[in-house]
C-alpha cells in the first residue's frame, strides 16, 4: 500500500533521507451564518491539533467548504467553486477537498456524483470527523462520506482555533425545535440540545482568560436556552452570571426568538452592565396571516410590545432584524403590513432577504408561489424604506460620545482616509481618525470619540483635537500584540496603522457581518 498525500503531520523525519517532512496547509471556505462561522473556527482548530497549518495566502493541500443551505444559490454557490478546483486538484496531486455544513447533511452523495473530485464529506452532527475522513480518504484513495443524524460529541468540546483574539463565539445550544415552514435548519442540525450553564461559563472564562473582552453567545434560538433541562429562566440567569465573569466587557447573543422572549431576559440585559445595549430580533413578516402561514408563534402585536419593553428599560438599544419578502401567498396587503411595522420598529439594521424555494422545507409545497417580479419589487420598496430609517436613526447618533471597540478591520476608503474602524456597544460601525500627536490603538483597545458624521451603514468621528479623542489600552490588545508577534509580524506597540496592517497570522475580529443584504 503506497500513500498518495504525504502526512500532515509536522516535524516527521523521513526514514529513508532523514529530512522533516512538510506539514500540510489548509483553508476552511465558509458559508451563512454565525453558526458556521463558529463551526468553521472548530474545523480549523480539528485541523491544527492533527498538524496542518494554515495556507496563509497560497494554495492549500486541503480545502474545506463549510457550507449553507439556507439560500437558493447556496447549491450553485458550491458546485461551482467546486468546479474552479477541479482543474487546481488535477494540477496537483495530493491536493484533497472536504465538503461539510447544511449542504453537505442535505444533498450528501449528490455532491460526490456532481464533483467526484471531492476527497470528504461530513454533516452537521459530526464536525469533529474531519481529520479522520481526510487521513481515511488518503490511506484508502477514495472519497469518504460521513452522515450522522445526530451529535456524535457536542462541538465545544473539540479543539477551536478562533477567529479572533479579543472577541468569540460560545454556542450555547445547537439545534431547533421549532418548525417554521421556510427554514431547512431544524431538518439539518437536528432537535435542540443545551450545553450546562458550567460547561459555558468554564469557555468564556477561558476566552477572557485568553484576552477576549467580547463574547457572543449563540444559539438557533438562545432564549429557549434551558428547554431541555427544565428551566425557561435559564437565558437570563446565563446573561446574568457572565455579566459576574471579571474582564468580560462585553456581552452580546443571537438570534432570539419573538415568541419565547421574557421579560427576565429584557430585565437581565437592562441590569447587567456588560450586556450590550443591541438586539437582533427576527420578524420576518408584519403581516400575522403570513406569520401563520410560516408557523412563526407570535403576531405582529406582540412583536412590537417586545420592542417598546426593550428601548422602555435601554433607550439606547440598537434593533436589528431579518425579514422575508415573497412569501407564497403574500399578498400587497400582507406586505403594506411589513412596511407598516418596519416603519414602527425602526430598525438601526434589516437583513432582507427574497423567499427563495428550498426543497424538503414545506413552504416549498405551498401554493401561490410568488412571481420573479413581484417579489423584486417588493424587496426593492422594502429595502428602500429600510435605508432611510437606518439614515435617520443614525443621524440620531451626531454629536454622541461612544465607546469604540477597534477591529482589525478598516473600511473600504480607509487608505484615503486615513481612519481606523471598530463597533461601538450598540454594533454600530464606526470610522474614526485619530488626532495628530495622539497615540494609535490597537485591534481590542477601546477608544472614546463624538460623532460626527452618519450615514446608513456607519457612522464617522473625526476629532478636532486630542481632547476629544480618548484611548483605553485593553487585555484584548495585548492579547492582539501576542497573536502578532507568534506569527512573526509584529508591530511596534500602539504603531499607526498597526489595525489595517494586514499583517496578521490569524484572521482577526469578530467574522463581518453585511449591514444590508441585497
């Protein structure tokens, strides 16, 4: 039996000339939402612990495509980059390709018919498989497919390497036990299961301990935290007791659910310091037919009576949601009805998103399917009174001072500008230059600044001296000058331009999320 690929293992000798083999690279391609995000964080730490390293810019010997499948493109999405590799694996052997995620616990032997390149593929339930199919698919010189239809080992147990230094995902459940009619999800990662509130705190405690000063909890629905051991007050005692943690600043969680919103969680984000003044809170539609029709536990009514008990004890609150335009059988009533409550809730930020037919879900059974552009039309008048509302809530903001936790990531016209970028306590983006003669923060640190700009999708603070320029050195930025000079890039402390310098051997920041979906 000869090996086709060589191990990944570093530092190996080889018997016959004595020379330490290459340790192997790879990449971790990510698709939707947070989850996979943070999914991909514990295929990459999977992928470490067995010896690869990160490809860092080139071509990697293993690509993994965390896949979604939420969205109707998400099968086209991956065929075709799919088909882009093919051509790369044949140009070089012992190159190997991994398929897991939504799609993958969806279509699985489809993918293996459609591109019968890939080396591996694995689902939702068994992440911590990776390594294994991969050195599987080696030994036997065939593709490995790898389906559970249930958890194997709770994911945060196994090896993480994060995202970030200064901010992190913890998941506090997986799973759904809802059965919206649009949503493939609960088909995928399966019925809901909850972490002990021990084992959670035990990995926010590490991540402060490792410098983070930001974490957000995540959960398909994390306010039906405790549903499976018997406690509906469990979320808000989480949010209580990881407001106990020291050097924990910032707390932040996604996504909740309208129906199973309480009042505790609202009195426990009120009264915890370093719970986030921000929400992200589903709608998906004004109209309570189509609420009905889409199985969503809750009415229009009740929605907006969470809104005004969230801003009655934060004033401040920042309000984000998701919404679905094109519904089968919306009809312009049911959709005046979404502007309506759009126009109330006033949103700082919407995900809009165009219904799209997912087979296996049963809203793709229903009738009144809607046409092409009907439904284009209404995502367009949708959007646009989206954008004015963010313009004006944010305008709302000049002349506020806010506290800004910089991100290693600057904007588009930063280069011009000459700013730095970072997220205020409410999420919201925030360029700011730093005054001549003032000292540089780093990715983590957090600085005090009054806006002076707004525009829909961010906000702008240029101070007109020192004196209206505040920094606070952080453990975070520490924490970001460590994970630097491991990976032999480090800059002088507080250097300008250390945020934008790209030179990190980590990707760093919380994974960026689009302000506006289109």
């Amino acid at each position: 039996m000869s090996l086709t690929y060589p191990s990944p293992t570093s530092g190996i000798e080889n018997a016959a000339t004595g020379d330490a083999e290459v340790p192997r690279t790879y990449q971790v391609r990510t698709f939707g939402c947070q989850m996979n995000v943070h999914d991909s964080e514990r295929m990459a730490g999977m992928l470490e612990a067995a010896g690869y390293v990160p490809a860092d810019g080139a071509q990697a010997d293993v690509v993994v495509f965390n896949t979604c499948a939420v969205r109707e493109n998400a099968d086209n999405k991956l065929y075709g980059n799919l088909g882009q590799l093919a051509p790369v694996k044949a140009a070089n052997p012992g190159m190997q390709i991994a398929v897991g995620g939504c799609l993958a616990q969806k279509d699985r032997e489809t993918i293996l018919k459609k591109a019968p390149w890939v080396d591996a593929v694995f689902g939702t339930h068994n992440v911590g498989a990776l390594p294994a199919l991969l050195d599987r698919a080696r030994h036997n010189n065939e593709a490995q497919l790898e389906i559970l239809e249930s958890l194997d080992v709770f994911p945060s147990t196994l090896p993480t390497k994060r995202d970030s230094v200064y901010s992190g995902w913890v998941s506090i459940s997986v799973g759904c036990n809802n059965t919206c009619t649009f949503c493939i999800v609960p088909a995928l990662r399966g019925k809901e299961k909850d972490r002990r509130p021990g084992d959670i705190l035990a990995e926010v405690q590490a991540l402060v301990d490792d410098g983070a000063i930001e974490v957000t909890l995540l959960g398909q629905n994390v306010n039906s935290y405790g549903v499976e051991f018997g406690d509906r007050q469990a979320f808000s005692k989480l949010l209580r007791a990881c407001g106990e943690i020291p050097g924990l600043e910032r707390v932040r969680f996604t996504s909740p659910h309208p129906a199973a919103f309480t009042d505790d969680v609202i009195d426990a984000m009120a009264e915890t310091p370093n719970v986030m003044p921000q929400l992200h809170m589903p709608l998906q539609s004004g109209s309570d037919k189509v609420l009905r029709d889409m199985k969503r536990s809750y009415r229009s009514a009740k929605f907006l009576g969470i809104l005004d008990k969230v801003r009655a004890r934060m004033p401040h609150a920042a309000i984000s949601t998701d919404i679905i335009v094109g519904f089968p059988g919306e009809t312009e009533e049911d959709f005046q009805a979404t502007l309506d409550v759009v126009e109330k809730s006033r949103f700082a930020t919407a995900f809009t998103f165009q219904y799209s037919k997912r087979p296996g879900t049963p809203a793709a059974d229903l009738p009144d399917q809607l046409p092409k552009a009907v439904v284009q039309e209404r995502f367009e008048r949708l959007t646009a009174l989206q954008d004015r509302i963010a313009a004006e809530e944010n305008a709302r903001q000049l002349g506020r001072r806010v506290e800004v936790m910089v991100t290693a990531q600057s904007g588009r016209k930063s280069e011009e500008t000459h700013r730095l970028s970072g997220r205020s306590q409410d999420q919201r983006l925030v360029h700011f230059t730093v005054p001549e003669g003032a000292p540089a923060p780093r990715p983590g640190d957090l600085v005090t600044v009054t806006i002076t700009e707004a525009a829909a999708f961010h906000l702008i603070a240029d101070p007109a001296s020192a004196d209206d320029y505040s920094l606070r050195r952080s453990r975070a930025g520490d924490a970001w000058d460590r994970a630097q000079a491991d990976s032999c890039g480090a800059p002088a402390p507080g250097a300008a331009g250390a945020a934008g310098s790209g030179k990190s051997g980590v990707s760093l920041g919380m994974p960026s999320l689009p302000v506006r979906s289109r």
